[in-house]
C-alpha cells in the first residue's frame, strides 16, 4: 500500500493496502484491505516498492512458503 | 565477533529463553549507545542482516537510529528462490526489534577495537 504516516513506534498508516499470501500450492493470493492503521510492534520490515520490477512479477506462477514467524 | 559464538552456543544449551535475556542484557548494560555509534560509523558498507524469522537480507547500509532500526539500499534477500516475497523491493527500513544478526566483512570489522569499547562499556566506563 502506500505509506500516509508512521511515528517513533514505527505504527504506520497504509492506504489501499492488500495482502500477498504466499502458498505451496497455488499462486500469490492478494486480499484488498484499504485502509490501515498497523501498530508498529508486528512489523518487521517496511520495503519500497519498484513499481517497475512488481509489474513484471507473475504473482500467480510463484510459490513459496508463507514467512515463518518472529521469535523473539 | 566474539559476541556471536557465545550467544549461539549458549542458545544451545538453555535454549529459548536465554536469548531473550541476551538482548535484555544489551539495554540493561547500556550498550546500545556504543552501537549505534559503531554502526553510524559503517554506513555506506555492504551488510546481511539476519532476521528473527530466518529471513536474510543483503544490502548497503544507509542508515541507522536510535533504537538500532536499519535502512538497507540495493537489497537482495539472500536465497530469493526460497523467499521471493520482496523480489520487488530495492530499498527497505527494518525495524531493530526483529534483527538478529548483522553480518559485516571481517575486513570491515576492527575486533581489537570493539572489544576495548565493550569492555570499558560493561564495567561502566
């Protein structure tokens, strides 16, 4: 999604947000969620995006297994 | 590092909590002052970081704060074929909380000198 606002906590704000779930099985799932409010502690990592290098991705060929937990 | 081979093997041995007390410790000793100013000191160089969920990125650090969070430029995940979910992310903010190591060079790490700084730190220096 794109990035609104964050603070000291690292809680962000994400607008027109969706969610990759990534399987074994099947492609890339992505659920449209709108807008989000995140508290900073279940975040691990805020990437940028490369619009250009997305575009060429084909979400629906890639498998993988979903990211494993944080263990503090 | 020295640091390291102890923390992993006293993982082993006492197992999932002791490495929570690990980072405790760090605050506790006011250690991450000394820290955050050796890894000010490393930016512009070209680092792994291993996260608390297995994930690891490589990249040139760009940049470091307070509570020890990194911005990674030019970021590769380290085995993309087994986590291709960030193909598409050159440049990244990793929170500090979840990092677990950061690999340097040993080129670029000067063990002498960090020793001293860590010594002179935990007796209160």
């Amino acid at each position: 999604g794109v990035l609104r606002g964050f603070d000291q906590a690292t809680n962000i704000i994400l607008d027109e947000s969706h969610e990759r779930v990534y399987s074994t099985k099947e492609g890339v799932q992505q659920l449209v969620l709108g807008l989000y409010i995140i508290r900073g502690d279940n975040i691990s990592i805020v990437g940028e995006i490369d619009e250009e290098l997305d575009e060429k991705l084909d979400l629906s060929k890639l498998r993988a297994h979903p990211l494993k937990p944080v263990i503090h | 590092m020295v640091l390291l081979s102890s923390h992993a093997s006293a993982t082993f041995v006492f197992g999932f909590g002791f490495r929570f007390e690990i980072n405790l410790m760090f605050v506790l000793l006011g250690f991450v002052q000394l820290f955050f100013s050796y890894f000010k000191d490393l930016v512009g160089r070209e680092v792994t970081v291993e996260l608390k969920n297995d994930l690891a990125i490589r990249g040139t650090l760009h940049s470091v704060d307070q509570y020890l969070n990194i911005k990674l430029e030019n970021t590769r995940v380290v085995d993309q074929d087994k986590y291709p979910h960030m193909l598409s992310v050159r440049n990244c903010f990793i929170r500090g909380s979840v990092v677990r190591y950061v690999q340097l060079p040993p080129e670029g790490v000067d063990v002498e000198l960090l020793h001293d700084a860590t010594r002179r730190e935990a007796r209160g220096g």
